[in-house]
C-alpha cells in the first residue's frame, strides 16, 4: 500500500494573510509542518499542494516537494485530489500547512485504518477529540458516530441534542487531519457540493451524503493551528 501526505497551502488567508510564510523560530511555519511530517518516516512521498509561487519558492528553498494547483479550489479536498489524478498511490493524507506540532503518532493511526481493512469498506479515515467547551461555538465542527465510530453525521451546531440533561453524552470535536482513499477523493472532486455540505459548509458532509464511510478515531491530539497572529505566539512559546 502506497501512502503519501499531501499539504495544502494557500497564501491568501481572510484572517492571516501569508501565514504559512510567517516566521516561527527562524523558519516558515509550513517548513515546521513539512518537515514534521516528513520527519515521522511514514510516507512514500511528501508534497505540499499550492497555488502560490511564494510558497512554492519556499518549500522548492528547503528542497521540499512541490505539486502546482492549476485551477481555483474552494476546500483542501479539490486541491489535493487535482494534485493526485495521476499519481499511482492508494491512500493520501491531508495534513493542514498551519500545524507544525502535528503528531506522528495520529498520523500513524490513521494509515492503521487502511492496512487493517482487508475488505477495503473503508473509503476515509479522521480524528475527533472529547470536548466539554464550546459546544454551542458554531466554529468548532462536532461530529457524532455509530458505535463502530463511524461517522454519522458533522455539524456546526451541538449534536446530539440533550433531552434530559441526565443522559450521559460526550460531545467530540471533529480533528480536520483526513485521510483518504485514492477513489473516494476522486469521486468528492468530481461531485458537485452537496446540499447539507452548503448549509453548514463543511466539506465533509460531502462524503457523507455521496454514501462514503468516514472512520473517526478517538485522539488527545491538540494542535496548534495558526488561524490568527495570536496562535502564531502561541506556537512561538511552545517552541521555546
């Protein structure tokens, strides 16, 4: 089984322009989170996927692999899966430019997914993480599961709701690190967005409503997105 990782990286951000240039402790904050992953000895290949010659001449700079978008993407999905159409590799994993504390070790139980389906029923794979906050913040995306800890449904508002508040319910984070299926990350791209994905805007309601299996691992990873200049300080006192 091939495995690859693959990075989006926009320069554009509506509220970080150029992030992912940004400075954390002497290198671009996507050299961290390249080198992070590739450091974890996982994968066949690593590539960033972008359409910026910025951030291209910085990874091309460190001697990182670079695969070009040639169209305008409207979610990670359809920029790593144009970047994939004609590579020979049977499972991609999308790891997210802006977290350079990612964990080898999630990333490692995710390709697990893959190599125990022996019936290959699985098409995606991806994290989610007990929460107790939050809960009604509609920026933080909840997903709930069957009992095998598939997927079910993803939403913005808090699911499940509580009839009786002595029913007892863990309410779990949806972890945006995705792995894929070769296949099923073609089919996404070549399916028009859905309409629930519309309504709350997450693109993994895609999959979802086209019949794909979502598998959702339990983690206690953390992560430090950069969304905002302040977690870039953040991850600047987390590297001292």
């Amino acid at each position: 089984m091939k495995v690859i990782a693959a990075i989006p990286a926009r320069y554009q951000a509506s509220r970080f322009p150029g992030k992912l240039l940004a400075d954390l402790a002497g290198k671009p904050v996507i050299q961290h989170t390249y080198e992070a992953v590739h450091n974890s000895g996982l994968f066949d290949n690593v590539y960033v996927v972008t359409d910026s010659d910025q951030i291209e001449n910085a990874i091309r700079g460190f001697g990182g692999n670079v695969i070009r978008s040639q169209k305008q993407h409207q979610c990670g999905s359809d920029r790593i899966a144009e970047a994939v159409l004609e590579l020979e590799v049977d499972v991609i994993i999308n790891v997210q430019g802006d977290e350079p504390f990612i964990s080898a070790a999630s990333l490692q139980n995710l390709i697990d997914v893959f190599q125990n389906d022996k019936t290959q029923s699985i098409d995606l794979a991806s994290l989610m993480i007990p929460i107790s906050e939050d809960i009604e913040n509609p920026n933080v995306v909840k997903v709930i599961t069957d009992l095998s800890h598939r997927a079910l449904y993803f939403s913005r508002t808090a699911i499940p709701y509580l009839r009786t508040e002595d029913t007892p319910i863990i309410y779990y984070k949806h972890v945006g690190v995705y792995a894929f299926r070769k296949n099923a990350l073609v089919d996404f791209y070549h399916h028009p967005p859905t309409p629930l994905e519309e309504a709350e805007k997450i693109e993994a309601i895609r999959y979802l409503e086209m019949g794909k299996t979502i598998q959702m691992l339990e983690t206690d990873f953390v992560g430090i997105g950069i969304d905002v200049p302040a977690d870039l300080e953040r991850a600047k006192q987390l590297m001292r």
